[in-house]
C-alpha cells in the first residue's frame, strides 16, 4: 500500500502515466469496442418478399469474402453484418491462397 501511495505522490510517475500516446491508445480502443458492440448488437432489418405457394423465399448473399481472402473484415463480422441486414443464409466465398488486396 506504501508503494502505491509513493506513486500517487510522485510527479515523475503521475506525468508519465497521463502522456498523449497512451490516451491515444486508450481511445482507440475504447472507439474499436464500441463500434464493434454495435454491429453485433445492431437492429435487424426485416426484408419482406413474398413466399411462392409451396416454397419458402430467402434472403441471401452468396459472394462474400473476409479478411482471408479480398475482403477487409473477420468471419465473425460478415455474420454480425448479414443478421443485421435481415439475411437468411451467407457463402462465404474466401479464395484457396491467401493474398489480400492492395
């Protein structure tokens, strides 16, 4: 407990844990969790088509790539998207090597 009031009273250690990179890191961070939360969370949209008489219509993107592939975004972001945009089923279209985008 000494230890830690010391620091507490210490400039030198009280400067140097307010510096502007690790608030920067801090904000990011914070920004990341957060817009990730709400695409996860976010509202889902209700498509509506009509139903053929005996079939039933869904909603689908069938070419999808990810950050495996060409795309920019996890797996786990394409679904989050896809459940918010009312879809009912996705491919997800990676290719075989890997070699992302310039």
């Amino acid at each position: 407990m000494r230890k830690y009031r010391e620091q507490a009273m210490n400039p030198e250690i009280t400067k140097n844990q307010n510096n502007p990179p690790f608030m920067k890191r801090l904000t990011t961070l914070v920004l990341l969790i957060i817009s990730t939360a709400s695409l996860i969370t976010g509202q889902r949209k209700i498509i509506n088509l009509p139903d053929l008489p005996g079939y039933v219509t869904l909603k689908c993107d069938l070419h999808l790539h990810t950050a495996f592939s060409d795309g920019n975004v996890w797996p786990t972001i394409r679904v989050g998207e896809a459940f918010r945009d009312g879809l009912d089923a996705i491919a997800i279209t990676d290719h075989i090597e890997y070699t992302p985008h310039k």
